[in-house]
C-alpha cells in the first residue's frame, strides 16, 4: 500500500488539498479537467484516503455497492431484489442511483480509491478502460449486468434476440402491419436497450413478410404517458397496425391505455407485447418477453462472491434466457 497523503497528491495536480477532497468526495462540484488532473494523480501515486486504508487493513467492509441508473424503473426494482436476496444478512447493499453522465463518471473514479466496498455492481451503465483499469488496480472486484468489459463477469441478455423472439410470435399468428414504440433518447451514460430490441424486432419482421412503416415506428422519452400519446398517433394512421411491440412493461400498457381509449378490443383489433415480464404485468394480462430480472441479480451477486472468496480471478460471462409469456394481449 502506497505511503502518498493527500498533500502529495495535491501537489502532483498543482491543486489545494480541498479540491483534492472535492473530487474524492462530491466530485460533481470539480470541473473535469481539474477532477481528472486530480484523479491522475490519484493513480500515479496509488493514493488511498488515511480512513479507508485503515478500513481495508480490516480486510472487509461487508458492504457491496450497486451502481445503477433509472432505480425507480419495475425492472431495476426487480432486479435489486435479486441482489439483496443473494446477499441475504453477509453483506450491506448500498445504491448509488446514476442520473448523468457526471455522476457516472464520478462514482467510477471515486469508488475504486475510496474503498469502502467489499466489491461493486454495475447496472447498464457501460464504462471505457481508464475506468477499468483504476477498478482492477483497486482491486474493487466488480461484475456487471446488462453491460460488457472483458476485464468483468458480466449477466447478460440478448436484447436483438428478444425483439426477434416478439416478432416470430406474431409472424405466426398472421399480423402483417406491425407498430413499436420506443424510446427516442436514452442518456450517453446508459444502455441502449430500446434500440437494440427494435433492431431484432424489425429484421424478422421484414424477414418474414410484415411491414413496418416509418410513420408506425414511434420514439419519445421513456414512459406510461409518452407511450399512450404516441400509441395514439399511430394508431390514427390510415392503416395502423394490428401488433404493437413495446420494448418494456411500462411502455406497453400505455399502448394499453391508447388501445382502449379509441375503443379497440385487444387483442383483436391490436395485439400488444411488452418486455420484462415486472411483477404488474400478470396481473394486467400483458403478453411480454420474460427476462430473469431477480435472477439477473442474485446470478451478479454470486459471482462476486466467488471473486470475493477468490474461487475465480477469470471473467465470466452468464447469458440468461428469454422467452415469450403468452397473455390475454397477444
């Protein structure tokens, strides 16, 4: 362990030992040129806080973090439950909600040197390899989910297969005009799930025959609100389509809610699908792509506890099905 203090670093970056704390602490006050002048030095002279290297002289802080986005999200829920299931009464999970590309940025460079995690999560939240590297040479063992590095274990789904797997399904049950609404934007810090869904989606469709206009493809801000009005305006279309595939649950019941408000009987006159299979959509008898939320989440938690254990320093990358969960929608 490095005998650097914070007057050194702090005089590697030509900066006060307050901006020094700054970046360790609320990095978000720190412009980026400084916050990372700052963290260079952070690395260079392998710095660990006074407090924290006394911690880790314990070997253990029973505390794994969660770094995720979107925490209010059913699927993210799910997924946390998953995580604190596995971690049951051997470790404190702590959360750290990302709402910007900034505060990304600034748990992944501050987590790593603060060490006050016995290992982290990653959420959908895909990192380049400066941030890798300062993970491995921390030694803050980490996993991901819904995102790759090859330095990590990661819990995967296939995103391009699910939107495939929707359209098979109703390629089968003879639609020809088809709708998805998406999302328009997904922040830089993100996974673009949204995206890779109708990718899938659109290719078998095409494959097989359907048609998906141009006008019948419509994005906009993630949401229940924003799905029902853009389900309206496609379904105002001359020929709108009879199936509507929607990249999550909450999507998908604004279609819902569109669908009935014009007095359409679902699913003969529109057939609807969602993604994720949360908990409300067996209650509302949505037909939707079930991916292992709660799994995904105790699968994370088990891998890092093999890293932990040091039963494997190998990467492992754990790819969890999909399948199609047939409902009164479709």
């Amino acid at each position: 362990m490095s005998d650097a203090t914070i007057y050194d670093v702090a005089k590697l970056a030509n900066v006060s030992i307050s901006t020094v704390s700054r970046v360790l602490n609320t990095p978000e006050q720190v412009n980026e040129a400084t916050r990372l002048r700052v963290l260079a030095a952070i690395d260079s002279l392998q710095f660990v806080p006074k407090a924290e290297a006394s911690a880790r002289a314990r070997k253990s802080t029973r505390r794994i973090g969660v770094l995720a986005p979107f925490i209010t999200y059913p699927s993210f829920v799910q997924r946390l439950r998953g995580v604190a299931a596995q971690s049951g009464a051997v470790y404190e999970v702590v959360i750290y909600n990302v709402e910007s590309t900034v505060r990304r940025d600034s748990y992944l460079s501050t987590l790593p040197v603060l060490r006050r995690l016995d290992g982290l999560i990653v959420m959908a939240l895909p990192f380049d390899d400066t941030v890798a590297q300062r993970l491995r040479a921390n030694k803050l063992e980490t996993v991901l989910i819904e995102c790759v590095h090859p330095a990590f274990s990661s819990v995967e789904i296939n995103d391009r297969l699910g939107g495939a797997l929707v359209a098979e399904y109703l390629l089968a049950q003879g639609h020809r005009r088809y709708g998805f609404v998406g999302d328009a934007t997904v922040p830089d810090f993100a996974v673009h799930t949204s995206a890779r869904r109708l990718e899938g989606y659109q290719r078998v469709v095409r494959a097989g025959g359907g048609e998906l206009a141009p006008e019948h493809i419509c994005l906009g801000p993630h949401g229940l609100e924003t799905a029902r009005q853009l389900a309206h305006q496609m379904l105002s279309t001359p020929a709108p389509p009879t199936a509507i595939f929607a990249p999550s649950d909450t999507q998908a019941m604004g279609v819902l809610k569109a669908a009935r408000e014009r007095g359409l009987a679902v699913p003969r006159d529109v057939a609807v699908i969602g993604f994720d299979d949360v908990d409300i959509a067996s209650y509302i008898g949505l037909t939707t792509v079930r991916q292992p939320l709660e799994e995904s989440g105790r699968v994370a938690v088990e891998l890092l506890q093999g890293h932990l254990a040091g039963q494997s320093r190998l990467a492992q990358r754990v790819t969890l099905p999909l399948e199609i969960v047939r409902r009164e929608t479709a």
